[in-house]
C-alpha cells in the first residue's frame, strides 16, 4: 500500500512536470515585404531569441516565437537595402502581423 502511494505521487510530479512545459505555447510573426520580388529572408531579434523564414511571394511567417518584443529584419537582394521594423508583440500561441515592410534601393 504504502508503495503505491510513492508511485502515484512519482506520476502526479511527473504529469504535473510536463504540463508546467507546456503552459508556454510559442507564436509567430507574419507580414509582407513590398516589393515582392526584392525580400529573401526575414529575420526575427529579440533579447533571448533569433529567428528567421525565407520570404515567399513578398510574404513570409516567422514560427517558434516565444511571447516577448521582436525587431524585424527583412534581408534584402540588390539592388534594395534591408530594412527594418521593430515593437513587434508577440503573445502566447498568437500571431503577430507586423503589416507591410517596404525595402528602398
């Protein structure tokens, strides 16, 4: 009986382990680059995380982002430059549109 009661607690800690885990669901950021043809990547920065996603047809979705304040960066082929938009809000399991960043030669 009494080692029972053990593994039962073993399993309630174990069980509640994993769910402590989960309680943070990441998010992403979406967007468009303008024009289309002139993003290749887009960059997420934040202070604990860097991520990023090809950009496709002038959009692009940046998944995995934990909840925090991100800095945009799209990577730009020539001749645009790359460019930038920052306070972009991510919260649990939400995605962010950072909108439309526009790229200038």
């Amino acid at each position: 009986m009494k080692f029972t009661g053990i593994k039962l607690a073993a399993i309630t800690f174990a069980a509640a382990g994993l769910f402590a885990f989960n309680s943070l669901r990441s998010g992403s950021i979406k967007g468009t680059v303008s024009p289309a043809e002139g993003g290749v990547r887009a960059w997420a920065e934040s202070s604990t995380d860097t991520l990023r996603a090809p950009v496709i047809n002038g959009s692009y979705e940046i998944t995995d982002a934990k909840p925090g304040s991100y800095k945009v960066i799209i990577e730009a082929k020539p001749p645009y430059k790359n460019a930038a938009k920052d306070g972009i809000t991510v919260t649990d399991g939400q995605a962010a549109d950072a909108g439309e960043i526009k790229l200038e030669k």
